[in-house]
C-alpha cells in the first residue's frame, strides 16, 4: 500500500504589516532630519571650535552667510568669489532684505563662516567689504565643543 | 425559496510596488543623511565710521587692548595685554583669561563685564583659529562644575572700518 504525502497547496504569506510600519517611521525619521540649507555651507571650511560660543537662540530676520576659505575665496550661495568682487552680491542681499521689510542693513546678521587656518587679516578684510555696504553686525561661527 | 448566501470573497491589494518604492525612499534618505555638528557664535557689533563719529560725546566704556602676534607659519607667539604684560607660555590663554577677570573684579563687576570692551589688534598672517581662542579666552571661563561663567560681551577688532 502506497501512501501519498498531503501537499499543502496554500501560498504562505507573511505579515508585512509591521515591517511597513517601522519602514514608514524610519522614512519620516530621515525626512525631518534632511537639511536642505547645505547650499548655506561650504563643505571643505574646517570651522575652529569653541566652548563658549553660544548657538544662536534666535534666527535672525535676515541672515547673509558667508564662508571663507583660507585663499581668501568666499562661497556664498554656493559660487565661489574673490572679497574684492563682493559688493555687488551684498547690495543685492541688502535690498532683497528691505523687500522683505528690513530697511536698516544694520539689522542684517552677517554670518562668517571661516576655515581655521584663515589668516584672521583676511577675514577682517572681509568684514571691512561688508562694512561697505552698510552691514554692521557680525556672527564669527564656530563649532561648539560642547 | 431558500437564498444562498454567498461568502465575500478576500480583497488583496498587491504590494510589491508600494513596498518598492519605499525601501528606495528609505535608501535615498539613508545615503543623504549627515550628522552636522553643533555650532555657535560670537556676536561682534562694528559701527561704521560715521556713527562712532557720533557717538564720541557719550561715555567710553572701559578698554582693554589685546595684542595677537603671529609667529611661524601663522601660529601665535605671544599676546600682549595693554600694552604692559606679554603672555608666552603655552597657558597664555588661561592666564588671558585670568587677567581679564582679574580687571573685571578690580572695577567691581566680576559677573557682568557688560560695560567693558576688549579691542584685538591681531596680526595679519595669524591663523583664524588662535583669535577664536583669544575672543573665547576674553569672552568667559568654564568654571569646575561645567558651567560657564561670562565674562567680556564687546569685543572689536582693531583697523577694520574705523569706529569698531
């Protein structure tokens, strides 16, 4: 007498549910993290670190930021220009700012950006360029250690 | 008449596309993601040259000048404080540190230092990084237990603009 095995014919079919759950969390995890703003920073500018240096409380109402390279070639806005070549791109930002209601260029944070090894005379003289479109108050970013 | 009641078949909604496209998501944001260190500032206010004209009639704050000296290949050799004490030493920003609070608590104001300022004169080739290490060296102290304690809030450079 011959016996036949009984094959199962049903599709196993795993629970994906959870998986797709966990999947969706790590996908809304990733997409609030992104930071879309890298155009802001220059990826080759080594900031010096500090403990001291406070991370600003409140974003200004216009921010211009400006990263320096020890060269002396400022990245802004992801183009790369010489300090001499800067005050057409600054009065720009000036007026975009009192388009958006803020008259006074002094209102304007100026964020600078520089590498470590900068000859600090060169971001003095970038500050005297902005100074030259009217732009008062300077935010030398660092790393905090902290 | 008996009604035969026929049982409701199972909906399936295939997957396999959906699932798909989000892996490729979960990859994309997986390969974009950068961890971006924390950063801070230090807020210098410089005036231009007309204002500060303006601006003689009132009161000057109490000055300390602070000179950065470039050495070799940019790195700092001394700093020179009022003109009167040279700092050499590898402490030299401690000791930095420790001259300024010891002005602070002279005028009586040890917490606040809110009304002196310190002017840098740096020289022009000195790497970026030492004059971060000097404003943070003016600017306040790490005490023992990890807190901070303020010390200069103005601080200008030397030579840019005219009234700084």
């Amino acid at each position: 007498m011959r016996l036949f095995k009984k094959k199962s014919t049903e599709i196993l079919e795993g629970d994906l549910t959870p998986m797709i759950d966990m999947t969706f969390q790590l996908i809304a995890f990733f997409m609030l993290l992104i930071n879309f703003s890298e155009v802001d920073r220059a990826e080759e500018i080594l900031l010096p670190s500090s403990v001291l240096a406070v991370p600003p409380e409140v974003r200004p109402d216009y921010q211009i930021i400006l990263n320096l390279e020890p060269s002396g070639v400022v990245v802004f806005e992801g183009q790369k220009n010489g300090i001499d070549l800067l005050n057409p791109l600054l009065s720009r930002q000036v007026d975009a700012a009192a388009r958006e209601g803020i008259r006074d260029p002094a209102d304007i944070a100026v964020i600078i950006r520089s590498h470590e090894d900068t000859p600090t005379g060169i971001v003095q003289e970038l500050m005297a360029k902005c100074q030259e479109s009217e732009l008062q108050s300077f935010s030398l970013r660092v790393k905090n250690q902290k | 008449m008996q009604m035969s009641i026929s049982e409701p078949e199972e909906i399936k909604i295939n997957m396999t596309a959906m699932i798909d496209i989000v892996f490729q998501l979960l990859v994309f944001f997986i390969m974009t993601f950068k961890v971006v260190a924390m950063e801070g500032d230090f807020n210098i206010k410089m005036p231009l040259a007309s204002e500060s004209a303006d601006s003689l009639d009132e009161e000057l704050p109490d000055l300390i000048t602070v000179r950065l000296e470039a050495g070799e290949n940019g790195n700092i050799s001394s700093i020179i404080v009022d003109d009167s004490e040279t700092l050499r030493e590898a402490t030299m920003f401690p000791d930095l540190t420790n001259i300024v609070e010891d002005r602070l608590a002279g005028e009586g104001n040890p917490e606040q230092g809110s009304e002196t300022e310190v002017e840098f004169d740096i020289d022009y080739n000195l790497k970026y990084s030492y004059t971060v290490k000097a404003i943070g060296a003016v600017s306040g102290k790490v005490l023992g237990d990890g807190k901070l304690k303020p010390l200069i809030k103005k601080v200008k450079f030397k030579d840019v603009g005219n009234g700084l």
